[in-house]
C-alpha cells in the first residue's frame, strides 16, 4: 500500500488522473490484462505436467506499459516490486516510515525477501516472520500473548541471534511470547523452559523438566541437559 501511494503522488500518475489502484496487479486498470496481474500463464502439455511459463504480454512484469510509464526515482512499480527487502531499504532511505518498516522485516531475517513476492510462496518459519515483523512495526500497544512454531527454520546464526533480540523486545514491551523449539540458543535465551519428551513420537510427550536454562542443564532426567 505504500509503495502504491508513493506511485500515486508522482507528477506523472497525478497528471494521468491515476490513484493508488492503478499500481496494484490484484485488480483494476493497472495491471496486465493478458495473465491479470499474476506475470505468469499456464501452459497445458498433452503428455507432460503442465509448465508455467513467463506472460507473453508483460514478460513477468504484471503491470501494462501505461502503468510502467510512470516512474518514481528512476524505477517503475514493477521495479520496485522485484526489489529485495534489502535493496528497498536503501532505495526507500528519505521516506522514514517506510524504511522503519523494512529494517524491521530485514532485522527478522527476511532481507532476501522481494516487495512483491506472493505470500503463498513463504515457508510456515517466513510466514511467522513476517507476521511478527508486521507486529513489531505496527508496535501493538495492548498485551498481547505471541505463539511461534520452530521460527529460525533456516536462518542463519547470525539471524537467529537478531530474531533473538526482537522476541526480547516483545517480552520487554509487556508481551508474552511461547516459542516451540529446538534451537539452542533460544533455549538458552528463554525465561523459562518446558522440555518434553524424552523421544519423539510415541516415545515422547511426557514432560520431562521444566524450569530456568540453568536449571534445565543441571536436570539428569533431561537429555537437553547435557547441550544447554
């Protein structure tokens, strides 16, 4: 929605009568009328599975040409939309509420991520991600009780540590948050732990020990114990 509305304040969307719609694929007059906005067309194979293949008409671009005539900073909507959180963040530096918004979502490791990529594209351990990123720069004021499921899947180290540091920010804030984990580090960066098992499947779920990190590790019942 920002980056739409940023399109429609130019000189040119403004002088061509256009509103914020125009630069959206989802609906209206912006978006290319061949694949509706999606960049792609499906090709039906007599004996093969069918292939997606690139739309003819916009060449993956989603929009038609009127709507990529208009240009903000040398980049057309569709440009900025194949962006990546990363680059966006630069790219977007003198508008202060919208940079704020994408540091949030690079600090949970979702740098790599473009403006425009589809949602049912995400992993379950992005789409957490990105829901909490949206939280923390909406900055929800009530208590507000967070449940995560297994969040650094296939996150670096280093992200780990910064997704770390914002579920601190939550608690600090007066939330609550409940993560279910393997992670070590988040283990040991919890307040409290509930460690079930002592297998898994038929042979787990039985808690085993609960507690502090440091009371955890001291538990001769716990096999987490002994790597915490």
């Amino acid at each position: 929605n920002d980056v739409r509305k940023i399109f429609a304040r130019t000189k040119a969307a403004r002088a061509k009568g256009y509103d914020g719609s125009r630069f959206s694929f989802n609906t209206g007059d912006g978006r290319c009328g061949e694949c509706k906005g999606t960049g792609v067309k499906d090709v039906r194979m007599a004996f093969l599975p069918d292939a997606t293949v690139p739309c003819p008409e916009c060449l993956g671009r989603r929009f038609n040409p009127a709507t990529l005539a208009v240009q903000f900073a040398g980049k057309n909507v569709a440009d900025v939309l194949n962006m990546r959180v990363d680059e966006a963040v630069d790219f977007f530096g003198e508008l202060q509420s919208l940079r704020s918004m994408l540091e949030t979502f690079r600090s949970v490791g979702l740098g790599y991520l473009s403006l425009g990529q589809p949602a049912s594209t995400f992993s379950g351990g992005e789409a957490q991600r990105v829901k909490l990123a949206t939280e923390l720069a909406v900055g929800r004021s009530e208590a507000t009780l967070f449940i995560l499921d297994e969040p650094t899947v296939g996150l670096h180290p280093a992200d780990v540590a910064h997704l770390i540091t914002l579920l601190r920010s939550l608690v600090t804030a007066g939330h609550s948050v409940i993560v279910v984990e393997h992670n070590l580090d988040v283990m040991k960066s919890s307040d409290w732990l509930i460690d079930i098992g002592p297998e898994s499947a038929a042979d787990g779920g039985v808690v085993v020990a609960t507690g502090t990190p440091s009371e955890i590790a001291k538990s001769a019942e716990s096999q987490t114990a002994r790597f915490l």
